[in-house]
C-alpha cells in the first residue's frame, strides 16, 4: 500500500510542478483573450468619444509622433466617418514581430480586426491595434476602420 500511496503522492508533484512552470513559462503577451478585452475597452472609449483616454494608453512611440490633439482630432474623424455602430464581432486577432522596421520600434504587435454592422446596415471592418510593452502589457497603437476586409491592410500597425 506505501508504494501505491508514494506513486500517487509523485504524480501529484509532478503534476503540481507541471502546472507551475505552465505558470511561469507563460510568454507576456500570448493570451488572445486579453487582446480581445483590450481592444474590447478601446473601441468603447473611441465610441464613446473618450480620445485623451485612449491617448494616454498609448504606446510611447506613438505619442513621441503625434502630438495629443492632432492624435485626438484623426481618431475622432476615423470614427466618425462611420456613424453609429449597431453591433461588432471580432473576425481575427493576429500578433506580428517587427524588427529593423523603419516605421515602429522592433517588438511584439498584435492587430484585432471587428466586422462591425453599422446603424444605417453597411458592413464596415475596424482594425485596433497594440504593441507589447516591457512591462507585458499591450498599449493601443491604432485604429482603422475601412470598407472591405483587406488582408494585407492587416498586416500594417500604426494611426491611419
């Protein structure tokens, strides 16, 4: 009976510290459910008209380019060019390593793409996107809405 007892009390262990290195070895950045909660937030502020909060979320290479009410004022007419918003559905979440690119900072990004059902019955598409900061957290970058679900738009990142 001890050995069958000692067998189980090792395989608990093992399990246990199976888990803890699950836990550990997590890479920042990697859950989808957290970029969909993130972009989920912002487009509520963008929605809401909230710009200087999405401004002060944003990652600092895009706050060095733009200054806050030029930032404010282009995010404002992005969204408001498409008028009112009757429901969103994410369609895709995709992360994309840039590095030696001229135009950001070498890091992590991610970009969630929505169709969005508009008001007035148009399909629309809005692409949010983030990059990983150091400190594990994704900090917005940019937001594009545009009429057709176009791939290689997805894989740009950065304020249209």
């Amino acid at each position: 009976m001890k050995g069958i007892a000692g067998r189980y009390r090792v395989a608990a262990v093992c399990v246990l510290a199976g888990v803890s290195m699950l836990a550990h070895g997590a890479q920042a950045g990697a859950s989808a459910d957290e970029l969909l909660g993130d972009a989920q937030r912002v487009l509520q502020q963008i929605d809401a008209g909230q710009y200087a909060t999405v401004w002060q979320q944003t990652a600092p290479f895009v706050r060095a380019k733009y200054a806050a009410d030029a930032f404010e004022r282009g995010l404002s007419q992005s969204r408001n060019a498409l008028g009112a918003v009757d429901h969103r559905g994410w369609a895709s979440v995709t992360r994309l390593t840039y590095s030696h690119d001229q135009a950001v900072p070498d890091g992590l990004y991610a970009n969630v793409d929505y169709a969005t059902w508009l008001a007035n019955g148009r399909v629309v598409y809005e692409k949010v996107s983030f990059q990983l900061g150091s400190d594990g957290r994704w900090y917005f970058t940019g937001y594009e809405p545009r009429q057709s679900q176009d791939v290689a738009a997805q894989a740009q990142v950065g304020h249209k």
